[in-house]
C-alpha cells in the first residue's frame, strides 16, 4: 500500500489530504493565523466556575465558550504539576528545576471542589476542540507529543505501547528511556520506536525536553498576541501545538508513503525539514508542487470529495449510503439501489450490507465522525449473517486510529459505533449553481456527470437490456463523442449496447433514456408500479 499527502495551501486556510493507494482517506482543514485551540495546545487559565453537580469546573483559556475541565481529567500528578507552575511564575527569573514534589496525588474517587476554586490560575492543555456550541474540552495531565514517544511531566514512569508485542523489544525500550529520561517526567513509548537505535530517541527526548523548557519560559514572560485574553491578561496560549500537517506527519508517517506534496514553498521547508529530522532517508519523498493546475485537482482530491462527502454516497453495485446529523449523533442508512445481486432477499441483503461496511468505515475515518453513530443496515433474518457483519466492521474499524467501540446489531437491524470525537467533523457542501436554470435550484457537481450517466446507463440496461438509446444535451455529447475509438460514447456502446444522441431540448445537465420505439423510461415509475403489483 502507497500512501500520498497532499497539502492544499490557501490564504484562509490549510487543507491536507491523506491518500491510501490513491482513494482519499482523510481530509483535514486548519484555519491559518488565528487560535483554533486545536488539539494539543497548552494553556494557562482560570478557573470561572466549580459544578460540584457535574464534578467538573469551567475555565477561561481565552474561548468565546468556557472550557470543560472534569475531575477524571486532572491527572493524578495534578497538584504537584500546580506546585511546580506556582514556582516558575513566582520567580521569573530562571525555569525551576523538575524533581519530586512533596503534594500528594489526586485519587479517583476525590472530588472537584477538593482541588480547584473559583479564580485559580492552572496550566491545561486541549483534548478535545470546540465542536458546535461547546467550547474546548481540557486536561491537566500535560503531555508533549514526539513521533516515537510522548512526554509526560511528573508522571515518573515509562510505558510502552500494547501494539509492541515482543516481550524482549518491550523490555529494551523501557530499560532504555528509563536510563536516559530526566526525574520528574514520565514517557509513554509509541508503536513507531520499535528497533529504533538509541542515538534516534535520546536525540527526539531532548527535543521534547526543549519543548517543555519553552512553554514554561513562555508561562513566565508573556507576550502581546492575537491569542493573549482581552478580558484577562493572565489567560493566555503558552504552547502551540505543531501545525496539522505536521501533527500528521508525525502520527501517520511510515515506510509506505511516497511522496508528500506541498503547494507552498514556506510549508515546504516546514514540512521538509521535519522529515529531515524524523526520518532523513525520506526527505526525497517531500516535493514542492509548482504546477498551475490546482494542486487537488492535480491529484484527483476534488473529485473524491465532491464524490464523497454529499449527504448521498454511492458504493459498489448501485448501492448507496444516506448520511445525517443531528444534534445528539451521525444516522447512516444503507440502500440497495435497484439492482439486485442476488435472487435470494437474504443473501441480496447480506452482500449490500457487506459492501456499505466498506463504505461506512472509509467515511468516518474520511469525515472524522466522531460521537455516537446509528447505521440502519439492510435488513437480515439470518443470525450467521448478522454476526458475519458485525465482526466484518469490527476488523475494518481496527484500522482506525481513533478509539472506537463497536456493538452488535439490535433486534431492530442497527449498529451501534462510538468513535473519538476530538475536533468538528469534516463538512463541505458539494452541490454547484445549476447552469441551466441560472441558480434558482441546485444540482450534482458538473465534475460528477459523466460517471452518474454511466451509473444510469448500467441501472436502465440491468433493467431494460441493451436496445435503448440515451439523449444528452449537444454540449455534453459533444464532449462524450470526443475521440473515435476512445471515446466515452464508443466505450458505452460496446460494454452497454447503448446508443448516444443528441437533443436540443435537453437542459445541459438532463439526460433521457428511450426504448426502441421511442418511449421514455424510468427507473422510478417502473418501481412505482412493481411496488403497486405487490400490494394485496
């Protein structure tokens, strides 16, 4: 498998496609020159309200909304890190050593009240962003983020991920950072440090010593920005999490990627000199994309969003999803289109709910959905079957990065799937101002319209056979007459025995499909009138 990122850079904003053997599988949007409080941002602020009732309190980081801090969130090292943020803010004049602090830990059973009041000034960090109209959710176990480890102040242990499995492996990692880490931090060792050398990892801990060294110099000398708490002055950003090209970088990279495009010579140099310095051998891989053709249309990421993140979604065979949201949760429904794979209803159903798992998976890792997700499959009768697709989605799901839980299908055919929701789920409107009626209605994408005709062509000749003839508006023949043999028109007519005219009197967008005598068809009063023979 070949993976590919494609940074889109725009004057408002950064988008960043991730592809996977070419099909997108995850785009991301970041806001330039202003405070997203994005995932990963450290700041210090002020405790506004204590909720005994919620065990949770709310704090000004600087957001129009206060932010969510709940007790769980803390940390156990909370008071001790509170201890240490006192003393560099007390005495300015150097950052204060780490070493062990005499406060006890926070227990889980303890309660809010207990540890925070009304007007404290505490160091938090960002766990989740602002999504609708919640402000950020926060912790107070700070954490800085590396690519083969994450540093943890007053944690005071090394762990190792649990996708490391060779126990010798496990045993020489933790043997070495806990020779080489600093009293009074803790490591979490991620899955990329397998077999790395020990030069590599001491080289990344320092620099994530420096990291941490930087964000208390800030906490002690402040500076005017954008960022800075009108309302408050104390309130304030003191450590930005990397930029989300390179966060991804840092979470995804691997030996697959080939190639990492960027519009943008400054973001370029960013983004190479990252790679220099995680992984050198692939700084090649990095390229900056000069051409005048848009840099995702270059690589095909326009029209796999426009194909991808509509309400409607189509996969194999004519099926298709419909995708909702509400307030509370994401709502998936799973069509089987007219065509019928199978005479058998079960094993019909079976394989269109089979093949919407695919689908449904790639979306909510591609949209970044995340809460509470209710998918209406088909439904089945067999119990087999049922079981089949839930451990079907189960397997997908694993390779998601985000935590996930999946549940059985209810009695009443829904799939229960919960999914990490740290920042807005993507959502772009990929509807164009219709050409024929002067934008007083909407329809598909103009980029889409030759594959939607191909798509009807399939449906009408499964249904009517192979004498029928397709009209389009003389423009859009013209361009699907283009080039004899190669040409769309010849390709239909030898795989569809489908004939292509042309008529004037068709919007520019409107296609007619004719039987051999003339008379049009359709696909919906042809169902209409099956569904009426059905009725008793």
């Amino acid at each position: 498998m070949k993976s590919e990122l494609i940074v889109d850079v725009q004057p408002d904003e950064i988008a960043i496609a991730l592809t996977e053997d070419d099909r997108l599988q995850e785009m991301n949007r970041e806001k330039r020159d202003q405070d997203n409080f994005s995932v990963g941002n450290i700041y210090y602020g002020r405790v506004r309200k204590v909720m005994p009732a919620l065990n949770a309190a709310f704090v000004d980081v600087g957001h129009e909304k206060e932010a969510f801090l709940h007790y769980l969130d803390l940390g156990s090292s909370f008071l001790m890190l509170r201890q240490y943020v006192n003393r560099a803010v007390s005495d300015r004049r150097k950052v204060p050593a780490m070493g062990r602090q005499r406060e006890k830990e926070v227990t889980k059973e303890g309660k809010i009240e207990d540890v925070l009041k009304v007007g404290d000034m505490i160091l938090v960090q960002v766990i989740k962003e602002p999504i609708n109209s919640k402000g950020p959710r926060l912790t107070g176990e700070i954490n800085i983020a590396g690519r083969n480890m994450v540093l943890i102040p007053y944690a005071d242990k090394v762990m190792v991920s649990q996708k490391i499995r060779r126990e010798a492996e496990r045993s020489r990692l933790k043997q070495l950072l806990q020779s080489i880490k600093p009293e009074g931090f803790g490591i979490i060792v991620r899955t990329v440090a397998e077999e790395k050398r020990v030069a590599e990892l001491d080289n990344e801990l320092r620099i994530l010593l420096k990291r941490w060294e930087d964000t208390i110099h800030n906490l002690q000398h402040p500076k005017e920005s954008p960022q800075t708490n009108k309302k408050d002055a104390e309130v304030r950003l003191v450590s930005e999490e990397l930029g989300r090209t390179i966060g991804i970088i840092r979470d995804v990279f691997s030996t697959d990627f080939t190639s990492i495009q960027v519009n943008d010579e400054s973001i370029y140099e960013e983004v190479r000199q990252y790679v220099e310095l995680i992984a050198p051998e692939y700084v090649k891989i990095v390229k900056h994309y000069k051409q005048e053709q848009p840099i995702f249309d270059k690589f095909d990421i326009t029209r796999q969003m426009k194909t991808g993140l509509g309400r409607t979604v189509g996969f194999k065979h004519g099926g298709y999803l419909i995708i909702d949201r509400t307030e509370a949760l994401f709502a998936i429904d799973v069509n089987s289109g007219s065509k019928k794979l199978f005479e058998d209803q079960e094993q019909n159903a079976f394989q269109f709910n089979m093949l919407a798992a695919d689908e449904i998976v790639h979306q909510l890792r591609l949209r970044d959905i995340g809460g509470i997700i209710i998918v209406d499959f088909i439904d089945m009768d067999d119990k087999d079957n049922q079981q089949k697709l839930y451990e079907h989605v189960r397997e997908l799901m694993e390779r998601d990065r985000a935590k996930h839980n999946v549940l059985p299908l209810s009695k009443f055919g829904l799939m229960q799937i919960t999914r990490q929701r740290v920042r807005p789920a993507v959502e772009m409107d990929v509807r164009e101002v219709c050409p024929t009626c002067n934008g007083t209605g909407k329809v598909q994408p103009t980029l889409l319209f030759t594959d939607q005709v191909e798509e009807q062509i399939e449906q009408y000749a499964h249904r009517y056979g192979n004498s029928l003839r397709l009209e389009l508006h003389p423009f859009v023949y013209a361009y699907v007459s283009k080039g004899w043999l190669t040409s769309l028109k010849a390709k239909w007519r030898r795989q569809y025995g489908i004939r292509v005219n042309e008529n004037q009197a068709l919007g520019m967008l409107e296609m007619r499909f004719l039987d051999r005598e003339g008379n049009r068809l359709s696909l919906k009063q042809d169902s209409e009138k099956s569904n009426e023979k059905e009725r008793p």
